[in-house]
C-alpha cells in the first residue's frame, strides 16, 4: 500500500494560513459574565480591515468555501493562524499585533484570545485531520500562559503554540529574553509543542498621528519579530532545551543568514574564555554557556514557515530540507491562493523529491502533530503530482509587480480585487 511519501502526489500543508471567527460568534465561547460587556464592545467595533466587513471575509470562518478553496489550490491541510478580530481587541490598524498595555485590558483581551482558542477546537473539529490549530497566549501573564498551553495540549486540535513578538522598549511586557519565561520554553519542550511566531510588532511608543506612522509601522511588522531569534540565542533557551523547535512564520528566509553571521562573529568574542578588550564586557552568564554556535542552534532549533521563491533556495541549503516549510498565506490577498500549484512549481521545481516532500508536508506533518497517512487519501484526489511540481514553469508571459515577488503568474487573490471606495 501505498505511503504518504510514495504515492505520486505532493502532500501539501500550509503552515501558514489564517482564520477566526465573525465577530459576534465570539460571544458563546466567551463567559457569561462579559456577555453584556461584550455587546457594547462590539455594538460599537469598528473594523478597519475592509476584507473582514466584505464577501470576502467568511473565507475566515465558513468551513466549506475554506475546504473547496483548498481541494481546488492542492492544499491538503492547513495550520491556523490568527485573522479577525477577537473579543475586546482595539480599534487601530495594528489590531493583533499590539499587547495589552494595563491590567484592565488584559482581563478582557485574554477572555477574547481565550474565546478564539476554543473557536479553533470546534473549527477544527469540522476537518480534523486537515486542520491544526494554535494555541495563542500572551507574555503579560506567565502563569496564566502556562495554563492555556496545558489545557491546549489536551485538546486534539493543536499543533503548537502561538506566541507575539514583544516590541523594543514595551514598558508593560519583558523581552522574550527575559528569564521570566523560562516556564513557557520548558513547558513547550516537555510537552513538546512548536513554538511558533508570525511576523507583527509595532513600537508601543511610536506616535501615530504623523503621515508616516501607519507606513512605518507595516514596513517594520517582521523586523521586530525577527529579533526573537537572537534573543532565544543569546538567553541560552535552545542551550536549555535541546528539542525545542521555534517556528519564525510569514517573516522570509533571507534574514536569517545576516543576523546569524552578526551573532557568529560576536558571540566568541563576548565569551570569558576569550578575554577580549572590546566585546567581553558585553558577555554574561547566559552567553558563557553557551556550548553552540549561533548557527548551530538555528540549525538544530529553528525552522522557517514562508511562501517560499527560487532565492529562498539558500536557505534550504543552509538549515536543511528538514527545517523548511511552505505556506500560501490564505486568505491573505497577497498570498498565493489561488495559484499554489504555480507558486510550488516555481520555487521548488528543481530540488529533489525526498526534499519536496519534507517542504511542503512532511516537517509540517511532524511538527504540527497531523496524522501524515490520513492526509494521503486527500493529496491522492486534490495534491499536485510529483511530475506536475518538477516541470519548470517556463516563460509564462505574465510578471507580478515588485510587492508580489515578481511571480511569474497572476496571483495571489489582491491583484484580483480593489479595497471598495470608501465613505
């Protein structure tokens, strides 16, 4: 009989696609007590995002248009993360990716994270092999992050847990190199759950009231996300936990490369041993146990979830096959979807099989707890053949502007589609 790995088609999971619930189909999964508070929340929300208040939305959230999405795309399963707009999240362009700042605003803010966590459970629920969720904590309250991870890994759902990038000089949440979250990485790595963290952070300071702040702002969503690599690093956390496996989504491959040879180049030199002038009084107790390079670590520890291009070939060298996973961004307009299949072929069609079948469903599989074997029987019907993945695109006439990669085919779903005028 055939095996997922041998049958002539791809299976294709997505590491990175997005979805939540309508705005009010929170409420049941929210407690009784902030039903009324709730109400008025969102009697009032308004949404700045036009693609959650148009047709297009219930891409989001209705279960079959998603699933006839994905048989027509070749995506046989998909990781879910966050999209809408939870319970008592504010009214700014950075809705998801800015922390509570006061203790109010959490309560409510981690009733609405908690509310979307249990909305995944039944979400799932409707394709259960095919999707995986995330378990999505905040920083602000170790503790209490703890115990939604524990609850999460008793659920069949999830697949890893969902963690924000803390922005540069945020006065309420510590840095992630902080060792106050020594019990999240060990929690994660006892029960074994990927950590994972998309692109998105915005200074909590910066002033947004200038022509620029929102354009900034957008710009710089994966540079600070980008940080949390050297500080796990630097904090000693891989040191720590060996199978610990962090999961850097929707933030490219090619920065990897730079920051790790700034931080193979300093980190010897900051080193005691070394007994160097300049750099050792930037060292410390962390980095002197070290017993790693910075490269090392990544290479053993991370693994990169992105829509993938013919450059992103460098980087499948360096961590290896077993460390790369692609992702089509749906619903995401400037994704992929509707054109995966061309999107596959154009970056991967000339590496090997073996290679392909780790990338596009096989590291997924493994690190997202879904049951590879039954995946088969959907690739069988919907996946891209092995020989369809390996014939090179060729001059398709077409070139996608700058912002898309320039793509040599019309997609994903943004070029098809104008934001609608505006009151």
């Amino acid at each position: 009989m055939a095996q997922w790995d041998t049958i002539d088609r791809y299976v294709v999971i997505s590491t990175d696609t997005h979805a939540g619930a309508d705005l009010y189909d929170y409420k049941p999964y929210l407690p009784a007590a902030l039903h009324d508070e709730f109400d008025a929340w969102a009697q009032a929300y308004t949404s700045p995002f036009d693609d959650l208040i148009v047709a297009t939305a219930a891409r989001n959230w209705d279960h079959q248009l998603r699933i006839a999405d994905m048989d027509a795309d070749g995506v046989a399963g998909e990781v879910l993360l966050p999209n809408t707009v939870p319970p008592f999240f504010p009214t700014t362009p950075n809705i998801t990716i800015s922390l509570p700042r006061t203790r109010d605003e959490f309560e409510q803010r981690w009733a609405g994270v908690q509310a979307h966590n249990r909305w995944q459970v039944d979400f799932c629920a409707l394709a259960p092999t095919r999707r995986r969720g995330l378990i999505q904590v905040f920083p602000n309250d170790v503790e209490r992050a703890c115990d939604e991870i524990r609850w999460g890994a008793e659920q069949a759902c999830f697949g890893g847990v969902l963690i924000p990038p803390v922005s540069p000089g945020d006065p309420h949440v510590a840095p992630l190199f902080h060792t106050r979250y020594e019990p999240i990485w060990a929690l994660c790595a006892e029960l074994d759950l990927t950590v994972v963290q998309h692109a998105g952070a915005g200074s909590p300071e910066m002033p947004m009231d200038q022509p620029a702040s929102n354009a900034v702002l957008v710009t710089e969503m994966a540079l600070w996300a980008q940080r949390t690599l050297g500080h796990l690093i630097l904090a000693g956390v891989f040191e720590r936990h060996p199978t610990l496996r962090f999961v850097p989504t929707e933030q490219g491959t090619l920065w990897v490369p730079q920051q790790l040879a700034v931080l193979d180049a300093m980190v010897p030199t900051m080193k005691s041993e070394a007994h160097n002038r300049t750099y050792g009084m930037f060292g410390g107790s962390s980095v002197d146990a070290l017993t790693l390079s910075p490269s090392e670590y990544a290479q053993r520890n991370c693994y990169l979830a992105s829509e993938l291009a013919p450059y992103d070939a460098t980087m499948i060298d360096f961590l290896g096959a077993d460390h790369i996973m692609w992702g089509s961004d749906y619903p995401h307009e400037e994704g992929f979807a509707p054109q995966s299949k061309l999107a596959i072929r154009w970056a991967l069609h000339d590496r090997s099989e073996d290679e392909c079948r780790k990338i596009l469903g096989g590291n997924a599989g493994r690190l997202y707890r879904f049951d590879l074997e039954a995946l088969a029987p959907v690739a069988a019907k919907i996946g891209p053949s092995v020989a369809e993945v390996h014939t090179p695109l060729g001059d398709t006439g077409y070139r996608a502007p700058g912002a898309f990669g320039y793509r040599p085919f019309e997609g994903g779903l943004a070029l098809k589609r104008l934001a609608p005028a505006r009151g």
